[in-house]
C-alpha cells in the first residue's frame, strides 16, 4: 500500500476513462480508486480515515450527481482534509462551481467537455501542491513524477531554511549550554548503539594524540582536562593549551588528514566521546538537529583557540618567528576544517535583508498607525496619495543633491527645516506650500509632518519589496560564491543597488555620518543582483572597521580612462585602515583582517572580485592606517560587441 491514495468519483464512462489515463503514469506513487457512486466514495473515505490518507479526490458533478458536496464534507474528515480537490462539472452548473469555490473547498474546476491533454497539468500541479505541504521529508521521491522543478526548489528552500535556523538560532546560546546540548545529543545516539565503545573513560597521562604522527580520530571532551604539548627547536615538550569539557582534541589532522600537530595527554580521569571519520558521519546524518548544534560548538572551538594562541601563548615560544610560523599554521588549518563555512556565509549574507524588512516593518506598523488616526481634514488627501507612490517608485537623491536644492529655497522660505522637508519630499515647486511656508512656517511644518508619513511608508515599502527580492534570489544562486549565478545580464541603473543596500544597514549607520555623491552616469549592463552582493560587502566592511564616530562616503563617477568608457563607483571609510603589507592578501579565498568581535569567514571580498571580474571590472584598494580605507571598483560601459560575448 502507498502512503497516499486518489480518489475518482465518476458515473460517466468517458469521462472517467480520461481521467483514468491521465492518471496511468501515477500508480507507482500513489493507490488510485475507481468508484461509480457518491455511496461507494463515503464508504471509502470513512474506511479508509485510520489507514490511508487521500492525496486528491476527482468528483463529477452534473444531472443529479452531487460531487460538489462529498468535496465539501472532506473538511469534515480530519485525515484527508489536506486533499487536493478537483471538480469535473458541466458549464450550467455555475452554482455549484460557485458554492463550493466560496466554502474554501475546491482547488480546481474543470468543465465538461475535456480531454487528457487539459486535465493532465492540473493534476500535476494540485498533487506537487499536496505533496510538498504534507510530505517535506521524502518530497523528492515524488520528483520523477510530479512538477520536478518545484519538488527540487521545494527540498532546497526547506534545507536552506533548516540550516539558516541552526546557524542563526544559536548564536545567542552561550558556551556552556551548547555544551551541554551537544554532549546530550550524542549520549542520546549512542545509548541506542555502542558498538565502537566510542564513550569511553581515560585515566590520567592517557595519550590521544602524537604530535607528527597520523590521527584517525576526533575527541570530544565531556569530563575532565586534557593538556596539549609541542616541541620546540631543542626537541622539549612545552605546553601549549589545556582542554576542558566541551573542547575537541585532533580537530586538525582529523579534518585534513595530515600528521598531528601536536600531543596531547589527560591530566586527570577523563571521559570523551571517541569518532571515527565513518562513526561521526553516521552521528552527524542521524539527527539534523545536531549538525548544526555541532558546526556552531566547532567555530566557537576553532575562535576560542585562535584567541588563547595570540593572546596568551605568545611567551611559550621560543622566538617570534617559530611562533608565527605555528600561529599561521593553526590559522590555515582552523579554516579549512570549519564545517558548513559556506552555508553559514550564505546565512550571514541573508540576514542583512531579513534584517531590513524587519527594521522596515516596525516603521511601516508605526506609520499605518499613525495614518489610521490622522486627522485628513488639513491635508491635501491627493498630493499624500501621490507622495506614497512617488516613494514606492522614486531614487532618493544624493545627499550633496539635497543640500543643495534646499540652500537655493531656504532663499525663499527662510526656515532651513521647511526648505530641507519640501526638498526630500520633492515639493520644491509647489507654490501653494512655498507661500504657507513664507506665512506660516509652523503650519507648513504640521502639515509636512504629515506628507512625511506617506512618504516614508511607501519609502519603506519599496525597500522591503526590494530585499525580500534579492533573499529570493540569493537561496535560488546557493552556488552564488563560486559562480554568481544564472542570473541574466541587463540594463540597470547602479544607484538604484547601492540605495537599497544602504537601507539594509540604516540601523547601523544611524549612528555615523554618510555621505552620497552621485554623478550622472549611463545604464549598466549587467547584473545588478551579483553587483548588489559587490556593495553589500564593501560597505558591511567599512561598517566593521569604523571608529566610534564613523564616517561614510560613497561615490559615483562616470569617467574615460585609454579610450574606454567606465562607471567608477568609490567606497571611503575613516577605519582603521590596512596595512601595506596586507592589501594584496584581502581577496584571497578566507583572508580576513575582521577584528575580535566581528564575524569573518574571509569570503566576501573574494566574492566581490569575481563579481567584478565577470564585468570584466577590476577593484582597487588605497588605505592608510588609523586613517582610512577607499575600495574603488571600475566598471566598463561595455561596447554591443563585447555585450554579445558576455
């Protein structure tokens, strides 16, 4: 028996029989039943209710034979309530179609006559419906079946999201209680099965791993200490670092298989959790749950022990070059045996959007609020109507833009409030409110106030259409950071990307100056959603490095360099700036110079240059220290025949 059943009610031959055939290609995924009478279907449902839940149920409705009502009394039935229904019905029959369409209990009407050729695509559509809603774990089973694009697009966004809530939800967990929460999951796996004796008890001085010598194992710690030693240039074992509970031993040489690093021993009675490569996949594939429990106790393993090596074990070695060669080596191996680096990168790349529509929602509840409750009859209901589509459609302009539109009227206004407000609502020429400004500034301020509320919300509004578009695009490009995406070329106005990707980070720039300065420049052909990840990064970057009082510039440029045309868009921070010596290294795969407390898998501005690059672009890098730091990138405006390569 199939996990799920179709239920075919007909009492006219043909029509059955063309139903029958559609449904010939489905009878290895599902039990498909044939019945002539509403009788018989009851009788099947109730039977049926503690066994086999229906997928779909097709009824005929016409002279007397009331399909329309069994589809209704599914909703009576808790067990096929989920079923798709299909109503099969003559074109006089418009109240019944009607009747059912408004009880919420058919999804699909067919009228008679048909053929297989029209009722083959519902059927595909209404059962890739059902299964996705009611079967999300063995959704690809149906795949070679049903509508595979979905299914596939389907399984993908069900992974992503399972693995964006892991990544994400743990973060705020502190260490001991991931701790704890790991330490739980593989008791719990292991007391069903022990048979590689993988919980095991040291005593003291026990040696789990020698230092230069092949490592097969991974060490969990969930009592006791182990101590990690190395030698130095005389052959001298000298202590590195001591493990506790929660730690993990021969992470290293386990992950990449080279010889390891170092030696350690237990200092005391010692429990672990003992894995093998074949052992730990079985536990990591058992328990969705627990890859990403284990993935984020793993990052904070890997940070906690880069930490401890510059800053606390710098005495124990025996010159700064033997210790700088060691800390390299932990750095590259640490990066290389994180586990889900991309997936996480991905994650952190989401959560800027989601971040934004967020913020973005808070301001449209407040604003909706306060247009329920405002008082329309000072207000010129027309002009806020066409403020709020103006701001759902509009470019804002530059902030040098503004500035100087409201010197010029704050001539004639006087107050430099009204002259800034009339300005960012695009009112500058409005006579009518140009006069009350000049007669009654604190009436023109009220009523602007309330412009301003329209304005804002349908402002907000773009900006959420705008990132719940680029999240969408961003899980459909998973492989996005080695190859951009399917995503095609076209024309596109480069401003339009570099603003929405400042509201993304409008609650961080709040607090900090920011400064835009747009010059005209031509339609780009390109693609706007990989560049948009371009401007993500630089500016995420610049944010990261700010001092206390940060300072923002972002510019554009249209420009002739050797004879061809270039879009040059400069990215300007007054961070900490880098190094000479390290400017070259940033766009190398997992490079990354974040400071302690900012997370950096070392990804995006490798990304950028292959963004870059794809427009046959480069990027350029000017800083000074404790100064500042200018990311420039050049875009050709490419000739038709180079547009044609591409």
């Amino acid at each position: 028996m199939k996990r799920f059943a179709i239920l075919c009610v007909f009492n006219d031959e043909s029509s059955k029989q063309a139903v029958r055939t559609s449904l010939a290609s489905f009878q290895h995924a599902f039990d498909i039943r044939y019945v002539d009478s509403l009788e018989q279907a009851r009788e099947i449902i109730n039977s049926a209710a503690n066994e086999q839940p229906l997928a779909m149920v097709v009824a005929q409705h016409y002279n007397g034979f009331e399909g329309s009502k069994l589809l209704i009394e599914l909703e009576h039935n808790i067990i096929h309530t989920p079923a798709r229904r299909i109503l099969i019905s003559s074109e006089q029959d418009f109240g019944a179609i009607i009747s059912a369409v408004n009880l919420g209990r058919l999804d699909h009407c067919e009228t008679l006559p048909f053929d297989t050729d029209s009722i083959r695509p519902v059927i595909v559509k209404e059962l890739t419906s059902f299964i996705i809603d009611q079967d999300k774990d063995n959704v690809l089973n149906y795949a070679y079946v049903l509508d595979q694009k979905r299914i596939l697009r389907s399984h993908i966004d069900e992974k992503v999201q399972h693995y964006q809530r892991g990544f994400i939800d743990y973060h705020l967990v502190s260490d001991k209680e991931l701790t704890e929460k790991v330490i739980q999951s593989l008791r719990e796996f292991f007391a069903v099965s022990d048979e590689s004796n993988a919980c095991r008890t040291y005593s003291s001085d026990h040696l789990l791993t020698k230092e230069g010598e092949d490592n097969r194992f991974l060490w969990f710690i969930t009592e006791g200490e182990v101590a990690l030693y190395k030698k130095d240039d005389f052959g001298e074992q000298r202590e590195v670092v001591r493990y506790g509970k929660g730690n993990i031993v021969g992470g290293m040489s386990f992950v990449t298989g080279e010889p390891s690093f170092s030696t350690g021993l237990t200092l005391c009675q010692t429990e672990v959790i003992k894995l093998d490569r074949d052992i730990f996949a079985q536990v990591m594939n058992s328990n969705t749950e627990l890859l990403p429990l284990f993935t984020n106790l793993l990052l904070r393993h890997f940070n906690r022990r880069l930490q401890r090596s510059i800053f606390t074990k710098l005495e124990l070695q025996k010159t700064i070059e033997s210790l700088e060669v060691a800390h390299q080596q932990l750095i590259e191996r640490e990066k290389m045996a994180v586990l889900g680096q991309l997936v996480a990168g991905v994650a952190h790349e989401i959560n800027n959007p989601i971040a934004a529509i967020m913020r973005g929602t808070e301001v449209v509840i407040q604003n909706v609020q306060k247009l329920v409750e405002m008082d329309y009859q000072p207000i010129d209901k027309s002009m806020s109507e066409n403020l709020f589509k103006h701001a759902l459609s509009s470019n804002p302009l530059s902030t040098a833009e503004l500035r100087k539109r409201a010197r010029e009227l704050e001539k004639q206004v006087t107050d430099r409030v009204v002259a800034k407000k009339l300005v960012n609502l695009g009112l500058e020429g409005d006579m009518n409110l140009i006069n009350m400004a000049k007669s009654a500034p604190d009436k023109a301020k009220a009523l602007l106030k309330h412009y301003e509320t329209h304005h804002q919300t349908g402002s907000t509004l773009r900006s959420m259409d705008n990132c719940s578009k680029r999240i969408a695009e961003m899980v459909k490009s998973l492989k996005g950071y080695a190859r951009p995406g399917e995503e095609h070329f076209q024309y596109a106005n480069i401003h339009e990307g570099i603003d929405d990707t400042l509201v993304m980070f409008e609650n961080k720039l709040k607090f900090h100056q920011v400064e835009k300065a747009y010059t005209d420049v031509p339609l780009l052909y390109c693609q706007p959603n990989a560049l948009q990840q371009v401007w993500t990064n630089l500016i995420s970057n610049a944010i990261d490095a700010f001092p206390e009082h940060g300072e923002l510039a972002v510019k554009t440029a249209h420009t002739l360099l050797d004879g061809q045309s270039w879009i040059k868009v400069s990215v300007q921070d007054n961070g900490s700036g880098i190094p000479l010596e390290l400017q070259e290294k940033i766009f190398t795969l997992n490079f990354t110079t974040k400071k302690e407390g900012h997370f950096g898998l070392g990804i995006g501005l490798s990304v950028c240059q292959q963004v870059v690059s794809l427009h046959q672009g480069r990027i350029e890098v000017e800083s000074q220290p404790d100064k500042f730091t200018i990311m420039t990138v050049w875009l050709p405006v490419l000739q038709q025949s180079i547009k044609e390569s591409l």
